[in-house]
C-alpha cells in the first residue's frame, strides 16, 4: 500500500472531545492541530486524514463477567495518528480550512505517513462496505485502534485487548488470553503460546473482516 498525504490543511479551531456512539472510547483533539488529506495513490481514493498535534485517546475495555469485571481502561496520548475513514462527522463543527503551508515544511508530513504504510500492508484494514467504523493508528509507538458499532479493538506491540458490548471481551497479553461471552462466561489460559492456531485466526480476522462481523465468529474460532 502506498499513501500520499495532500497539502490541503484543515486547522481544529478549538479543543474538543469526542465520545463514540458506543460509549467506550473517547478522543481529545486539540486546538490549532492540523489534518492533511491521505489518499491511497493505487485507487487514487481519499481513506482518511493526518492528525498533527496532541491528540488523547481514553477506552473503557472493561465487561461484565459472572467472576467481575475483566479487562482495562486505557489512556494514551499522541503527537500525530492517521484517521480513517475520511467521511468523519464529528470533525466537521471543529475544523476550518487553511492556505497549503510552505513546501520547505510539508516533507515532515510525508515523513509521518510513510511511518503508517507498514502497519497497513493489507488494504482490508482501510476499505470496508460502508463507514461505519473508525480507525486510529499511531506510528511512532506502534497502536490501532478500531471502533464500529458497539465494538471497539485495541492492538499495540504489547497486547491485543476487544470488547462488544457489555459482557464480551477477547485479551491477548504476554501472561494470558482470555475470553468472554455474553452469558458472562470466561475462558482463560495461563499459556498464550499454546495456543498459537486461535491467536493466528485472531489476526487473520482482523485483517479479513470488518470489526464488528468479529465478533459473531466467536464461537467458529472457539471450536478449533
């Protein structure tokens, strides 16, 4: 995959907050950060936009199971993350369009989006059948996060964490996997790397699916 970030700025005009319509996730976006067009060059189609600025990111990936509350809450913070896709509603009321900025600094631009094309070397991650979703990726501490629906995924270097609703969950951590249904049900093992043929249908999904069909496979990847 190839991007091309376009110098046609758009400036937020104040700080604002975000709280997706699943209530999980929240961003912060920040006054006087900058977005760029992105485009994939081989479709020549707009898939999202270069955030540049402090940018703050808050998930609850917590469920309810019938042994308590299992999984996190996470905080991060950013200097410059890649949004998709590009029809996103919420920046709409908090954006103006600016003049392109000087050509001597927009190299620092095409310099922050190269760093993305190697966590997107499948299309899928970038192209689903409607927009209903939302991707944040950051690439300079490797992290995405995918939110549709009532569905939010978070994988970084360390773990890869997912959460539909109020009770299921899937966890990968170095120590664990752990899984939840929406009976409240947990399945869980002290060893990931036994199970490393659930753990590669995992990520074959993720690539393959659009967010929110994951889960519905739950139990097709349970039964292997």
């Amino acid at each position: 995959m190839y991007l091309q970030v376009v110098n046609r700025p758009l400036k937020i005009t104040h700080s604002f907050e975000h709280t997706f319509d699943n209530k999980h996730v929240k961003i912060t976006c920040a006054k006087k950060a900058f977005l760029f067009p992105v485009f994939e060059v081989t479709r020549d189609e707009q898939i999202g936009f270069l955030y540049d600025g402090p940018l703050g990111i808050t998930g609850d990936l917590l469920v309810h199971s019938k042994e308590g509350a299992v999984g996190k809450i996470f905080e991060e913070t950013y200097s410059s993350a890649l949004f998709i896709p590009a029809n996103l509603d919420f920046l709409r009321d908090h954006v103006k369009e600016l003049k392109p900025i000087e050509e001597e600094k927009f190299p620092k631009y095409k310099k922050i989006i190269s760093s993305f094309e190697v966590h997107l070397s499948s299309k899928n991650f970038c192209y689903h059948s409607n927009n209903d979703y939302f991707l944040l990726l950051s690439g300079r501490t490797f992290s995405i996060c995918f939110i549709n629906g009532d569905t939010t995924i978070s994988i970084t270097h360390k773990e890869i964490i997912g959460r539909t609703g109020e009770r299921k969950l899937f966890w990968f951590s170095p120590k664990n996997i752990v899984f939840t249904n929406d009976k409240g049900d947990i399945f869980s093992t002290a060893n990931m790397f036994s199970n490393r043929n659930i753990v590669k249908k995992i990520l074959k999904s993720l690539e393959t699916n659009p967010v929110r069909d994951y889960f519905s496979n739950f139990d097709k990847l349970l039964s292997h």
